[in-house]
C-alpha cells in the first residue's frame, strides 16, 4: 500500500506493519510478535502511526479469553494509543493531517498503525510526552464516566480508590484532587501506600494488615466515603456498602474479587445507597465521543496547563509486550505501563 489510503494521506504509508497479536489465550507468552496488514480508515476514521500504546489490565483480560473485542473490532490487544494522524478517512477534516493526537480505541493499538475515530481522539498539546499521551485515554475516559458521571461525585465530598497505585487508581487520586474531592486509597504493601500518598492521597490504608472499612468510618468521623470506584467486587461488595456514606454512590468496573456477591439489602435501602457499575469497551461510539468531548473541557485544560500527567512506570518496546503483561499480574506496576512503538523516544 503506497500513498494515500482511504480518504488523504500524509505521507507513504506501507502495506505491512508489526504488530502483536494473541496466538491462543493463555499467558503472557501467547503475545506473539508478527506482521499484518496495515488497516484502511473508514468513514469518520483516522490511521495513526503510533508512537506508544497504553497496556491495561483489560489487555490481559483479552489475553485470557474472558474480555473479546466488540464486534467489528481489531482482534489485537490495545486501548488506548498516542501518535501521528497520518491518514483520514471519509468526512474527516483534512486539518488533522500530521496532527499528534491520543486516542480511545477498541483494540489494535500494539501495533506500528491503529484505526481510532475522531471523536474519540484529543489533541496531544506541548508538554506531555507521547509516552504520557498515550497512558491517559483509557484511564480518564473510565475515572471520569464512572467517578464523576457515574458517581456524581463533588467537591467537598469522600472518594475511596481500592487498588490505589493502579493505572485507574493512580489518575482516580491525582484527578480527584484537582476538582477538591477527599481521596482515601486502598493498597497492597505499606510501600504502596506511601505511594499512593504521594500521589495525593489523603488517607492510605494497606488492606492485607488493616480493614479498610473501619479506616474509612474513622478517618471520616463515621460518615463513610461517597463514593468508591471498586475493582474487586466479590466479597468486597458489602464491606464497601458498610462504608459508604447515607446517599453514597459505589461504582464497580471491575470483578477482581469475584463476579458474584451477597448483600444486605435493608441495609441499602435504610441509606439509600446507589449500586452501580459500567463496562467502557463496549459502548457505542458516539457515547464515547460525547464523553471525549466533556473530558476534552473539562479536563483536557487541566493536560494543557501541566497540572495533570499520568502516573508512568515502565516502558516497554512492542517486542516485550508480555513482560508487562507478566508486570501487570504480579501489582508491580506504580502507574502506567507503555509500548514505545514509533521511533518517538519521548
């Protein structure tokens, strides 16, 4: 493939590229590195050249053959991406051209190019590294629906973030500073948890030595938090409940701990509590653009000014790929994890 793909192009684009797809699910050593053909833009597409690519836990989720891709969807692992619009696709607007933008996508961005829709991008401004860049979609695009839509969570109130020095939870805490929301943090390791104070936390409590529960209701004179992004559910589900707040809000996005759980259900009802939780893969595209769009003024000055970048940890190139996947599974991470892929050595 040579020169301009789908609607314009910017520069030589090859009909090839590298990219790590999944051999059979299983472990990190089912991520394979191999060659594939370069994806064409669709109508309201853009083909980005990708400089480095975000690993998230649903990335070894899809790994496992527990969460497949949405139908339609690229089968390589890949949520999230920063890099160089280099070719658009029918209804684009040519402006974007050679832009450097991050992006929400479906899957697809381990790889050398990836397809994202326009509304689901957002302008990479001075400052950030693409590293950064691409560290931030899935992240803020999952705090900011489930904390902030979700969870209607407001200044002056308690945020509790189990799983504290995560990619989610890391961006949970610095973000939920920036709007004066209180933040406790749940941890695995005394260490995690100074961590997790650094990053703003006002409170961190190491769940393997002390219950978070009784933390919660002290360090909040017995009011409880008002909300909680959970991630383990499970068991958790009514410890969570015992600590949240008359009208709190908890917010599972993630089963760690299990998919199913028992709950007092008086007890909810007696403090009018709210149970909710939310899956982002899967929603159509354009929820995902009206959410691009609210982060984009709501937050996106806060990326802009220098007042909010990501939590990194490690990068990785596109070749080791499973030695982050392995990182991930065993909570070594502080923060994000990155494929640098593109020549970019930011």
């Amino acid at each position: 493939m040579r020169g301009p793909i789908g609607g314009s192009a910017v520069t030589e684009i090859p009909a090839r590229m590298a990219a790590i797809g999944i051999s059979a699910p299983g472990g990190p050593e089912v991520l394979q590195l191999q060659e594939v053909a370069v994806p064409r833009p669709g109508p309201g597409q853009v083909l980005i050249a990708v400089s480095h690519a975000g690993v998230n836990r649903p990335d070894c989720l899809q790994r496992q053959g527990v969460y497949p891709p949405p139908p339609g969807a690229s089968q390589l692992p890949g949520l999230e991406v920063a890099g160089e619009v280099v070719a658009l696709g029918e209804g684009v607007l040519p402006e974007l051209l050679g832009q450097p933008v991050c992006a929400l996508v479906n899957g697809g961005g381990y790889a050398q190019y990836c397809l994202a829709m326009v509304g689901h991008c957002l302008p990479v401004p001075e400052g950030p590294s693409m590293a950064e860049a691409a560290a931030m979609p899935e992240t803020l695009f999952t705090v900011w629906h489930n904390v902030f839509q979700r969870g209607a969570i407001r200044d002056g109130e308690a945020l509790l973030v189990h799983g504290g020095t995560s990619g989610i939870g890391s961006m949970a805490i610095k973000l939920a500073k920036l709007f004066g929301i209180t933040v406790i943090a749940t941890c695995g390791s005394d260490a995690k948890c100074a961590q997790a104070r650094g990053l703003g936390a006002d409170l961190a409590v190491n769940y393997r030595s002390q219950d978070f529960g009784e933390k919660v209701r002290a360090f909040t004179d017995g009011r409880g938090a008002d909300v909680i992004l959970d991630v383990v559910a499970g068991e958790y589900t009514q410890r969570n409940l015992d600590c949240l707040a008359v009208d709190g809000r908890l917010v599972t996005i993630a089963t760690l701990g299990g998919t199913r759980a028992e709950i007092n259900v008086v007890k909810l009802m007696v403090r009018r509590q709210t149970l909710t939780g939310s899956t982002l893969r899967p929603r159509t595209d354009a929820f995902k653009a009206l959410l691009a769009d609210e982060i984009a003024l709501e937050v996106w000055p806060l990326v802009e000014s220098g007042e909010l970048r990501p939590q990194m940890d490690r990068t990785y190139s596109l070749a080791e790929a499973a030695k982050a996947h392995r990182r991930m599974e065993a909570g070594e991470h502080f923060g994000k994890m990155v494929l640098q892929i593109g020549d970019c050595a930011s």
